[in-house]
C-alpha cells in the first residue's frame, strides 16, 4: 500500500498575525492562509502576542505560533521575525512567504535551514514620512538585500515591480490583493455610530502621516451639508500626530477607532463614497475592499492608486486639501452619480481582484519553492 504523500509545509512570516487586527499584511494572511490550506497546504502562521492571544492555537485549519516581541515602534518588527525564523529554523518547512522589505536582513536564518523563501515587499518603504534617518537607512538597505537574499521576491503592484527591476535590475513575481465582497445584512454598526444607508464619508487607514488622515479632516470643514465623515482607523505610537488633526476637528467627523470584520463590511457596504488618501506604498488593501463593495472611490492621484482604480474613481491631490473637499462636495450634491461610479468600480474588481485567484498564484510560487532541493549561494544576485 503506498504511502499518502505529505502536504508541503509553508510557514506565513513578518506581519503581526490572525485573526486580523491591524493592516495589510494581516488582510493578507487572512485570506490566504485558509484558502491555502484548502488547496492542500499545510500551513503555519507566526503571529504576535499583543496581537493574537496566546491560547490560539489555529484559526480556519491553519496553524498559529504565538511568540513575544518588544511593543516599541521600531522593535517590534524585527525582533519578533528574529525569533520567528529560529522558530522556524526548526519546524522543516518546504517553503516560507516573508512579509515586509525590512525582514530582508533575517532571510539567511532560514536560507541556512534550507528553507526556500518568498520575501514581499510591499511599497516603497524608506519615503514614509513616520521612519526618521535611521528608519529610512535601513529601509534603504533593505531594498538591496531584498534583491539578493530571497529565493524569490513579490511585489503587489507594477509601479513597484518596475521600481525594483529599474534600481536594482532585479525582477519579481507581481501578485496583488484580492477582494470577496460579503455584505452583512445587520446593520448594528451603522446604528451604534449615528448613521444612515447611503449617508457618510468612509476613510478608513492607519492614521500616519503618508496617509494623510490631517489633510482629510482638514480637506472636510470645506465640505457643506451635514453629511457624516466616518475616519476609521489609528496607530501605535502616533498619539502627538493623532491628537493634531482629531483635537478641535470637525463636528460631523467621526473617530470611531479601529473596526474590523463584520462592522468593517457594514460601513463598506453602505458608504456613499469611500477616500483613499495614501501616498505611499504599492497595492492598498483597503482601496481595492471598498472598490469590491461597489463604494464610489475618492483616490489621492497616484501611480499607484491608478493602477489599481483606473477610471472608475474621482481623483484628488492630497497636497492639496482643497481639491478633495470640491471631490466630495461633487458626491454629496450628486448622490445617483457617486452610486453610479461605484458600481463600475465594483466591476473593476470582480474582473481584476479575486482572492482565489491571488492564492493559486502564492500557492504556484510556493509549490515551486518547495521543489528547491539545494539552497543556491545567499549572495548569487536574482
């Protein structure tokens, strides 16, 4: 009788783990990781232990390690992939998918371990304006060992696959986010919060100044009517920013924190019209969920941003707030309009961000990995 051949072993590395509390990298291990192990994986998830409780051991058929780090803005990262990767070191795994350019320099712990690794790097991350001069070193320094390092690198939009192949000459597998649209029919949130089907303003992102939630707040007081501003969202060690633009902010803006899961889609499914403000960073999680939802998509002008909402979004420069707020005032005096644009939007998305499609892709480069029987020399150029 022949023996049952074993599923490959992939551990999901560097963000701060699921169930999701935070960003995008969360999102991405979210939604992967169980659709992963549908398709035959079987799957280890490092997470944080101020973001994942210690006692969670699994969460839908995938594995979690729950190990400590230092809660500080610029420990917490990399100490916990540190320990991650001699965690992993031991576990024999077939291949490894690695979050975040600056856990490039822990690739080698587990090229050494002959475990073949996918490192993803998201955006552009040495020209967010939160990292001072030595941040942005070693982000810097990141992007060099990110082309050297890894057995493959991903990258999530093409703005930033061409800024690596151009820079560094170095070329990557582009995989995007996905989006599966799952409108819940309560409406709790929506109540609990004041507000009404088709009603609101929806900015949701970590309130950094790359994001420029100050620039939406401010953008806001031009805006007439009595429309709610909804701004979901926050961050760790930003209170001094944070208090800037919600002290003495608009009286219809709402600051409700972080919302996630269920209430999240609430306020998605029914928004008039949805701000993406950012500046910084390759495909945006939370843009590409509120052009699912069909939201009527206010964008900061891009590269980026236009890459993934094409013409089914009315654009805005940051830099200047004015130009936003004639952008909402343009949705709020043209409701049937904004709804209208939404739904193309929705379109887009179908036809271009599916998360099924974006696991067989990860699933294909990690299968792939796995048949790496010698790890080549750290040093050989990609």
């Amino acid at each position: 009788m022949s023996q049952e051949h074993p599923k490959p072993r992939v551990a999901l590395m560097g963000s701060r783990g699921i169930p999701n509390r935070y960003g995008g990298y969360e999102t991405l291990m979210e939604e992967l990781a169980p659709r992963l192990v549908k398709s035959g994986f079987d799957v280890t998830v490092y997470c944080r232990s101020h973001s994942t409780p210690r006692q969670l051991r699994e969460f839908r058929g995938a594995k979690l390690v729950v190990l400590p780090t230092f809660r500080t803005k610029y420990l917490d990262t990399p100490v916990h992939t540190l320990l991650s990767c001699w965690h992993a070191a031991l576990g024999r795994f077939d291949s490894a998918l690695l979050v975040n350019s600056a856990n490039a320099i822990f690739v080698p712990w587990l090229r050494l371990a002959r475990i073949p690794v996918a490192l993803h790097v998201d955006g552009i991350e040495k020209r967010r304006a939160k990292w001072g001069l030595l941040g942005r070193w070693v982000y810097a320094l990141s992007e060099r060992l990110a082309c050297r390092l890894p057995n493959a690198l991903v990258t999530d939009a093409m703005v930033i696959h061409d800024h690596y192949l151009k820079r560094y000459g170095a070329d990557s597998t582009m995989i995007t986010y996905g989006v599966d649209p799952q409108p819940p029919e309560e409406l709790d949130t929506l109540q609990r919060l004041g507000l009404e089907k088709g009603r609101y303003f929806l900015y949701v992102s970590r309130f950094e100044p790359e994001n420029n939630p100050h620039r939406v707040a401010e953008a806001y007081k031009q805006v007439g009517g009595d429309l709610p501003l909804v701004m979901v969202g926050g961050a760790p060690y930003a209170d001094g920013f944070i208090s800037s633009f919600t002290t003495g902010a608009d009286s219809r803006i709402l600051f409700p924190g972080a919302i996630y899961g269920a209430g999240y889609r609430q306020l998605l499914s029914h928004a008039l019209a949805y701000v993406q403000a950012t500046e910084v960073g390759g495909t945006h999680p939370a843009l590409v969920e509120a052009m699912g939802y069909g939201c009527c998509l206010v964008v900061n002008d891009t590269p980026e941003n236009r890459e993934v909402a094409g013409p089914e979004a009315w654009y805005f420069q940051a830099e200047q707030p004015s130009t936003l707020a004639k952008v909402l005032e343009k949705a709020r005096s043209n409701p049937s309009e904004a709804t209208a644009k939404g739904l193309k939007a929705a379109k887009r998305a179908q036809e271009l961000y599916s998360w099924d499609v974006v696991c067989d892709q990860y699933a294909k480069l990690l299968s792939d990995l796995a048949q790496k029987k010698e790890p080549r020399d750290l040093f050989e150029a990609n």
